[in-house]
C-alpha cells in the first residue's frame, strides 16, 4: 500500500508541480496568519502546572491581593544623602509611568518606612515583655542623655549581651536594629561636633531628624553599612499580563539608566546600562561583566525575572535559528556539492517552521519557552527528510535517470524510511500532549505539529520544486546543446563503509566493547541528579540574579520569598510567631507588626501609658559637668563594649549580620574590660579599652577641649533632647491601634482587595536554591502551614512535576516508537513469518535507541551535569530522533537482502551520517545560547544523538550478523 501512496505522490509532483506549489503557497499564507496569533509567554512561570495547590494558591493570592510581585531597584554609593537623592527622583519619575489610555503603571515606590505612623505608635508595636524590660531598666526614670545612654546600656546588655546561643540567633534581627537605632546618638554627636560652627537654626533640622532615628530607627531602606539602598516598585498588573510587564520593565530601565548620568559615584560600579540589540530589535539580555558581580546597584524582582527570562529566550533562539541554518546549509551544500537543491530544501523547512507556527497560534494560542524550541527541531529533523529525498534523486539523476524516474524511484526508496521515522516521531511527540506538566506538552503538541507539517512539505513541496528547478535546468542545457547531469555526492565517507563492514565481520569483538561501555554508562547513569536551584537553568551572571545575591550578602535576606495568608489578625499573628520560630526563617512580614492582635494590644496599653505618665513628668535634664561629662564619655565606651561582647557571641552562633554590624562598629582585634558598676572612678576618668570610630572621635574631641566639653555637650543636649523627648511621648500612645490607622499605601501592602484576608511574607535565613538548606526550609515552613507558596515553592514544584512527568513522558515515548516500529516492520500481514519478522527487525531498530540512552545519561554524570526542568525534555526528545538512523538502516537492509551491509553503509548509511551531522549542528546550537537550561540541553542531545548514530552503524550490522549466522530472515 505505502509502494502505491509513494508512486501516486511521484505523478502528482511530476504531473502537477504547478499546482501543488499554488496550493502549498495557500496554505503557507494561511499558516502565517494563524502564527501572529500565537503570543510568546518564555518565562519558567508560564510553565506552572495549574492544578497544583501550591499555583493554585499562589494565583488565589495574585486574585485577591491584587499584583505582590514586587521589583526592586537598588543603588550602591559612598554617600547616603546621594543614593535619598537619586531614590527621590526616580520615586517621582517612575510614578509619573501610565500607559496609553493613561491609566497609571505603578502603585507605590516605597525605599522609607511612614515616619508618623511608627512615631504616634511606636510602643504600642513592641512586645509587652520589652516594655517591661525597658522600664525596669531605668529608661523612663530621668531626663537626658547620660541617663538615656547608662539605662540603653543597662537594657541592652540584659537582652542581648547576656542571652547566647538559639535565643540570641532569634532576635538576631532585633539586636541588630536595636545597635542601628543606638548608634544614631553618637553618629549625630560626632557630627555636632564636626559642624559646631554654625547656628543652632542650622544645625537643628539635621538633628531634629537624627533625634528622631535614635527612637524609631532609620526610616529608609538602608543596608546596614548605610552604602546600598533599596527601592521597592508595586506595579498595578502582574508579569502574567506578557506585554505590558515587559514594556514597563523597560520604562523603568530607561528612567534609572538616565538618572545614573547625575550621579556618577553610583554609576561608578553600575554593570549597565545594556543597549545593544538582538537580532528581533529586543535588548539584549542583561549579563553583568565578570569585574562587577559585586555591584550593588541595578533591578531584580519578578518583573525583570520575566523581562530577562524573554529577552534570553528571543537572543538564544535568534542565535540559535541563525547557526543552525547556517551550519546546516554548509553540511548540506559541502555534501552534495551544489547549492540549488540544499538553498531549495531550506526554503521548504523554513515553510514548515512557519505552518507549524500556525497550528501552535491555532491549538495552543501562546509560545511557551518549550515550545519555542520547535522551530530547531523542525530545521534538525526535516533536512533528514530533505537530505534522503534529494540525496537519492541526485544520485538518480546521476546515473542517468530522468527526472520524472528519478523522483519516483527516489520517493520509492527512501519514503518508506522517512514516513516511519516522521510519523514515529511525530506521534511521539504528540503523545506528550497526555502528560500533566504544561512545558512537556506544550513541547509535545507543537514539535509533534511541527514534524507533521516537515512531512507534508517533504513529500508535496519538495518533489515538486525539484521537478520544476531539474526540468527547468533541463531546458536552459539543452538550448546549450548540453545535458543535465544532476549532481552528486562529494563526500565520500569511505571510512565509514569500511569501519561498519569491519564491525559485521568481527562482530564478537564490537559486541564487548559495546557490552563494556555500556556496564560503565549504566553505573553512572545511575548517579545523575536532579538540579533543584533555579540559577542552574539561568544565563549566567544574569543580571537580576546576581543582584540577588549581592543583596542576600548584604541586607541577610533571600530575595525570594515563600507567603501564607490569614482571615483574621490572631490568625496572622499566630502563624507569623510559628514561621519566626524556625531556623531557617529570617524575618516574618506580616500587617500584625503594625496592627497587634486586640489582646495583645490590651497587654501593652496600659504598660504604654505608665511610659507616658513618666515623660510627661521630665523636667529639664542636669547640666553637664566634668564629671558628667566623663562619665558620658564612659556610658559611650560602655556600648563599645557591648558591641565587642556581642561581636564574640555572633561570631560563634555564626550570626553573619550581626558580626558583619558589629565588626564595622568596633573592629576585630579590640578588647574591652567594662566599668564595675559601684566604683570610684579612677582619676583622669576610665581608660580608653576599645572604641568605634565615632566614639574615638568624640574622646579625642572632649580631652581636647575640657575646658568646653560640658558647655558643648550642653549645647548638643539642648538640640538634640527635645526632639528624642518629643519622639518618646508621641511613640507612648496608648491608643488601640485599628486597620483605618494604616496609610492606605501600608494597608493595601497586607490586605486583600476585599479586606477580608492578610498577606504573611516569610524572608528565608539561607540560600533557597541551596539544597542541602532547601531540605530543611522547605519542610519547616510545611509543618507550619500547607498553604505555604511562593517563589521557591513554585519552582521546586515545577521541578518535581517535571521529573516525574518527564520520566512518564519518555515511557511513553518509547511504548509509542514501539508499536509503530511494530506495525511498520510487520506491514500489518496476517501470518506468523510476517509477524515474526516484523518483531525482529522492530527490536533490531530498538537497540541502538535503548543502550544510546544508558549512554548519553551516563556522560551527564560523567560531565557533572544533572537533569533539569529544561533539559529532561532531551529524553523523549531523543527517542523519537535517535529512532531515525537506526530504521533506515534496517528498511535498507531488508530492501536489499541478506549480505547487504556493506551495500547499505556504502548508501544510506553515508545518508544517515549526514543527518546525523546536520541534527547534532541544529541541536548543538542551543549550546551557543546563555540559558543554561538549553545549553545542557543542546549539549546532550548532540552527544545523544552522535551515539545513537554510531551504534546504528556498527551495533546494528553486528547483530545482523548474528541474525545471518542463524540464517534468520529479516
């Protein structure tokens, strides 16, 4: 039957060329049309397999809370007041953002916290037990700042100096804040001192503010070392919605690239900006240059994770599409010696990349990252298709067919190969349609279509422009009195004829070392992984990601978060002290921190109000005297010493933030031996131990200068005190604190659209895409609460479908080869001899797809390479391609009967290497790309399919051999 569809295929091209070209351009043009529709969606994200609960919940949260993918913008400098600047500008620029309707862009950028929320409230948000400290303390007992210091010392030490071990690791944070909000008093006093020559008005603002900062803390987004601060952007849509994401990102890029020209000491270490373009007008992926990965300044967040993950995929497909029709064409012209039929044969893949184009815009509607791979598929498997079509025609035409014979003795021969292979393929790709994980059959539906649709265009198409380019080529000649040679091969490859034939001959030996390389394979196959951190499938230096980690090292958070919501405020604040609780949680962000739970809140009131009643009794503070005056300077030393005890506590709980503060405060190396509370001081006042540099600077100045130190820390006192003094009684308000309290931009940060739930982010203490560290977060945040989503577990769940889809995937890959090798080899005749042969010959074919498998898994481990949500797809890949030689192979030899095999290396296996060449270079091109996901994959499926060629070529006739020795038929 096929004999017949072949020879009805070779009347039509040959009798109707014209028409069938007509007909093709039609459907072509149709195609086109129907390929606009499809919108390219390359993010990872988009592979989310929406029926799981952690997606599930992940999008209920994107539904009700509106959009909580924040992106953040940072900014590295030597001077604070320089990055507040810069912060403020691009605050005024990027909310200014609307889009064509004039609809705003933005909702807030947010890089301070709202100062007169936390100063009218801030004892009401402290912990009923701290409150009770701090009074016990002395810290409400006299006005001023010598008793201010000794009870912060006194308090300080209490908490934090005294506590070590898992309880001290638990209020890392805490200690660390406390330390910033501290050291503002010092800070402002060494810059009184600096400064002390100009008017009190002048003075005062700065003062004010810093007064101000030494009760609530800074209010802005610094690191701690003050260098880096950060600027959190809340778009008003999600990075689902593709285009309007991808054209803001790019906005905001533009509006921080600009300002970077009027601050040229952040600039000075700024990676970009990018401004070169690919290939499709899109900007280049942003790579940061080996000499600034420890830059603090650029844009990171799930916004530029979507906008850098599309514009990877549009360089590295570009560039791959490029390479691979280039690399292709060379192997096919070299080969063949001539460029009309290879120039010819490229024109009608392109035709079939754009019809499956069509139906991946007509079935699916989007151009998922795996399904964009489509297209190199198309270009690797189709010049199979158009290298066994032309390269028998040509050698037709050769010994002297015409053209009408040739075409038909061609298609005759190598159809039969070709459909099995094609429709093999095919339908195991589309049998990926059935598996669950969206990336597989994605792939799965648009490779399959893409295959159907070289196919078709191999057998119609083709034929039918060799027809017209030969007949045509015949006229032209004969006017010249000439004739029509066709063409022929100009790579022999000799060679492989005579290794293959050696291979049959000896084949107990190519047995053993198949036998030997496959024991070895085996026991490293065995040992592959499964990459579970989400950097391994990303460019490398990626811009975005390697801002991620200088802020990890910096601000002690991962900016990848997990989150959980709650429907009530004790629900949020049990589920917020359950999370904190953990030791592999950073930091809880819950609207509890603002809003306590009303029976805590009774706790405090009345603890707040006795605060009040305190300050509100202050009279002025005491003058300082000499001996005040040392024993100030002695209160200033004695948090000195706090920091250094603290320090050595830190470094052995192995608390990074907290030694990284206190190493800044007080240097390593410093020593300290602390006043005894009770004892006279010595005379001359306490000896200097240890100091920062603030404190030094204070001590040299007041020793410098005692005939004026108490006039002056008079002076500083006067400007300073009142302001502190006003910050303490507005922070002691007693007033229940309600959700109509909250600035609007705060409340939306944790409320749902319908107020009725509240958003918990959780801040993991380690590397999430660490996994020794993702083996303990993971299951901890679980025994909290299984609703637990977020970015870590979106993409661990995506990894784990993925790996279990993929190995369904290429069981099913392979179940489908399988019967259909059957089905082919057994020509569906009803008798046992028929049927026995068709089974043999199926499983000859099987072999080499089998054991190249074991191989090419094998030489992952050996490579330190392991199996990703990306490249597992290279498994059913490979089946349905690395099938290919070995069923030519087979078909030829039952075509030319017993003792063929070195007649068939001699033919198709020369066929079969160049297929096998033009795949590896269409495959091997994603290895040029910057997406590791696709660098693996390229990779492994060049080596993949180079053995599956070499076990066609030498394993197959080796047991052919055998089969011969039994006087089996095939």
């Amino acid at each position: 039957m096929r004999e017949r569809f072949f020879a009805w295929l070779a009347r039509v091209a040959t009798r109707r060329p014209w028409t069938v070209l007509l007909i093709s351009l039609i459907v072509f043009i149709v195609g086109a049309g129907f390929a606009t529709l499809a919108e390219p969606k390359l993010s990872w994200m988009d592979l989310l397999p929406q029926d799981e609960p952690k997606v599930m919940e992940f999008s209920e949260i994107l539904d009700t809370f509106g959009s909580t993918e924040v992106t953040l913008a940072s900014i590295e400098g030597p001077d604070p007041e320089e990055l507040v600047e810069f912060a403020t500008e691009f605050e005024k620029q990027v909310m200014a953002l609307e889009d064509e309707q004039g609809e705003k862009l933005i909702q807030r950028v947010t890089w301070r916290e709202d100062v007169d929320f936390v100063l009218d409230h801030g004892l009401m948000l402290a912990k009923a037990r701290d409150l009770e400290r701090m009074a016990e303390s002395g810290m409400w007992d006299a006005p001023g700042l010598l008793p201010l210091v000794d009870a912060q010392n006194r308090d300080f030490k209490k908490e934090y100096v005294d506590d070590a071990g898992d309880s001290l690791e638990k209020k890392e944070g805490d200690a660390a804040r406390a330390i910033d909000t501290m050291w503002w008093l010092p800070r402002s006093l060494r810059w009184f001192l600096e400064n002390q020559d100009r008017t009190d008005d002048e003075l005062e603002p700065v003062l004010r503010q810093n007064a101000r900062r030494s009760v609530i803390g800074d209010e802005r987004y610094f690191s701690d070392d003050r260098s880096i601060l950060i600027m959190q952007i809340q778009p008003m849509f999600s990075s689902q919605e593709a285009e309007v994401s991808i054209v803001t990102i790019q906005d905001i890029r533009d509006i921080f690239d600009g300002l970077m020209g009027k601050h040229p000491a952040i600039a000075a270490n700024y990676p970009g900006p990018w401004t070169e373009k690919t290939m499709w007008g899109t900007p280049e992926p942003y790579i940061t240059p080996e000499d600034r990965v420890d830059s603090g300044t650029g844009i990171t967040g799930w916004h530029q994770y979507y906008y850098d993950e599309t514009m990877t995929a549009f360089h590295d497909f570009g560039l791959g599409m490029i390479a691979a029709f280039l690399l292709v064409m060379a192997l096919f012209v070299l080969a063949f010696r001539m460029w009309t039929s290879p120039l010819l044969a490229m024109i009608v893949l392109v035709m079939s990349i754009v019809l499956g184009m069509g139906v991946v815009g007509a079935v699916l509607g989007e151009l998922t990252m795996m399904a964009m791979m489509f297209p190199i598929v198309v270009l690797g498997l189709g010049v199979d298709y158009a290298i066994h079509i032309v390269g028998e025609f040509t050698k037709r035409r050769n010994e002297g067919e015409s053209v009408d014979d040739a075409l038909t003795n061609a298609l005759a021969s190598t159809g039969k190969g070709i459909l099995t292979g094609g429709l093999t393929t095919a339908v195991a790709f589309l049998a990926l349609a059935f598996t669950s994980f969206r990336g597989l059959s994605d792939f799965g539906i648009s490779a399959g279509a893409g295959v159907l649709c070289t196919l078709l265009t191999s057998f119609l198409v083709l034929p039918a422009s060799l027809v017209v380019i030969h007949r045509w080529r015949e006229k032209r000649l004969v006017k010249k009195g000439k004739t029509d040679k066709g063409g022929r091969f100009f790579l022999d490859f000799a060679v492989l004829r005579v290794t293959g034939t050696w291979a049959y001959r000896y084949w107990p030996v190519t047995l053993v070392v198949v036998a030997a390389v496959t024991v070895f394979m085996g026991m490293n196959a065995g040992k592959v992984g499964w990459a579970k951190d989400m950097l391994s499938i990303e460019a490398e230096r990626l811009a975005s990601l390697e801002l991620n980690k200088v802020l990890e090292n910096r601000f002690y958070i991962h900016p990848d978060t997990s989150m959980v919501t709650a429907g009530s405020l004790e629900e949020a604040d049990e589920l917020a002290e359950k999370l904190e609780d953990l030791s592999t949680v950073r930091m809880v962000e819950s609207i509890t921190m603002l809003v306590p739970p009303v029976a805590k809140q009774e706790k405090r009131s009345p603890l707040v109000a006795g605060i009040r009643e305190a300050i509100d009794e202050w009279g002025d503070p005491d003058p300082f005297d000499e001996d005040s005056a040392q024993s100030f300077l002695g209160a200033l030393y004695q948090m000195d010493c706090n920091v250094i005890t603290m320090r050595k506590s830190a470094f052995m709980s192995g608390m990074d933030r907290l030694y990284d503060m206190t190493d800044r405060i007080v240097p390593e190396g410093e020593t300290c031996v602390r006043r005894v509370e009770g004892q006279p001081r010595p005379e001359g006042g306490w000896p200097r131990i240890a100091a920062s540099d603030d404190v030094k600077f204070i001590s040299k100045w007041l020793k410098g200068h005692e005939s004026v130190a108490p006039a002056v820390l008079d002076r500083f006192q006067s400007l300073f005190e009142p302001h502190m003094r006003e910050a303490f009684q507005r922070s002691a308000n007693p007033e229940m604190i309600t959700l109509d309290m909250l600035p609007p931009a705060t409340r939306e940060r944790y409320t749902s659209t319908d107020g009725k739930r509240y958003l918990l982010t959780v801040y993991p203490r380690g590397d999430v895409w660490n996994e020794e560290y993702q083996s303990r977060f993971m299951p901890q945040l679980e025994s909290v609460s299984e609703r637990i989503t977020g970015t870590p577990q979106l993409f661990v769940t995506t990894v784990e479908r993925g790996g279990r889809e993929g190995r369904k995937a290429t069981l099913l890959c392979f179940l489908v080869i399988l019967v259909l090798l059957l089905l082919d080899f057994w020509g569906l005749k009803w008798s046992g001899r028929a049927l026995g042969r068709g089974v043999l010959a199926g499983m000859l074919a099987l072999v080499p797809l089998v054991i190249g498998g074991v191989w090419m898994i094998g030489f992952m481990n050996l490579a330190g390479m392991e199996l990703n949500m990306v490249n597992i797809i290279a498994l059913p890949l490979l089946l349905g391609i690395g099938i290919d030689d070995a069923v030519h192979i087979v078909h030829r030899y039952r075509h030319e009967g017993t003792g063929s095999v070195p007649r068939v290396l001699g033919t198709t296996g020369r066929a079969v290497l160049l297929t096998s060449l033009t795949t590896i270079a269409a495959f091997g091109s994603f290895a040029l790309g910057l997406y590791q996901g696709f660098v693996s994959m390229g990779i492994i499926l060049a080596v993949g399919i180079g053995i599956c060629f070499l076990l066609s070529v030498y394993l197959i006739p080796a047991l052919i051999r055998i089969v011969e020795l039994f006087k089996v038929e095939l």
